[in-house]
C-alpha cells in the first residue's frame, strides 16, 4: 500500500515491483524484470529514485499546483493552431507570449 503512494508509482507496477524485489540479486536484475513495453528504463529508474527519497504523490501535487508557469511560451503554430488560439486567448489565465523581446 505504500508504493502506491509514492510519486510516479501507478497503474499498478508496485505488484510487479514488488515480486521483482524477492527474486532479484542485484539492481540491474531487478530493473530487467520489472521493465516493460509501457516502463522505460528511464521511467523506472525515476520511479526508484522516488522510492528512495520517499517522494509522495500528494506531496508533489501540491508543489505542482503552487508552481504555475508564469506565461505560456509560443514555440510555433499551423494555421489551425492560430484560429483556435484567436479563440481561446482571451481566456487564458497567464499571458502568451509568442516574442519574447516584446515581453
């Protein structure tokens, strides 16, 4: 129960984590055996970072909430992209910016 409270640990994993844990004899064995098609060795490593500095999902929801983006930055854009964004712009709660020496 747990694992399933730590940061990034979803859909189900922690099973798989677990069961890993009792049947591996080093990290690179256990990675082998929890890894996927959808868990990265990336995503796992990440996952096992948490794990180890106990970061918990609701902490980290919380942080993420508190830190909005300041502005939204617009990298580029299709013809499409700009009438949606006609439409939307006004509604937004951050500025967009899409020069950034204007700003």
């Amino acid at each position: 129960n747990e694992l399933e409270g730590i940061y990034e640990i979803e859909e189900g994993i922690e099973h798989r984590m677990q069961k890993a844990m009792t049947h591996a004899s080093s990290y690179e064995e256990y990675l082998s055996l929890v890894k996927t098609k959808r868990y990265t060795w990336t995503r796992l490593q990440r996952m096992n970072t948490h794990l180890l500095m106990n970061v918990k999902k609701k902490t980290m929801h919380e942080l993420l909430e508190e830190k909005k983006a300041p502005y939204i930055r617009l990298l580029g854009m299709t013809r499409k992209g700009q009438q949606y964004l006609s439409l939307v712009k006004k509604e937004l709660d951050v500025p967009l910016v899409s020069k950034l020496s204007s700003f």
